[in-house]
C-alpha cells in the first residue's frame, strides 16, 4: 500500500511540475513539493470519508465560488 502511496504522489509532484502554465518563470522545487503534498492530503481525507460528505462539500465549494 505503502508505494502505491509513493507512485501516487510521484504523479501527483510530476503532473504539477508539468501542467504549470508559467514557462517564463522558474519556480522553487519546494514550491512544488508543498504543492504536491497538499493536494496528497486532500485525496487522503477524501478517501477517508463517504461519498455524502464529499458531494456535499463540492456543492460547498462550488457556492463559495458563486
């Protein structure tokens, strides 16, 4: 489970790195480490949970973006 866990976060680091629009600006690596670790966390909680809190808290998300 554990390196299922690694390679998940290895795409998640290598998907930030890559999808950055910003070409012109070079970001620190730590940035993107931070970046990484905090969408990681975010996936962790929302396995933790069942899928009637997290429609719920999209529709919470979605209506502070509204």
């Amino acid at each position: 489970m554990e390196m299922r866990y690694l390679l998940l976060f290895l795409v998640i680091y290598f998907s930030i790195n890559l999808v950055d629009g910003d070409d012109a600006n070079i970001e620190n690596p730590l940035f993107s480490l931070l970046k990484s670790i905090f969408v990681f966390v975010i996936f962790l909680l929302l396995n933790a949970i069942d899928s009637s809190s997290i429609i719920i808290t999209l529709v919470l998300f979605t209506l502070l973006i509204f």
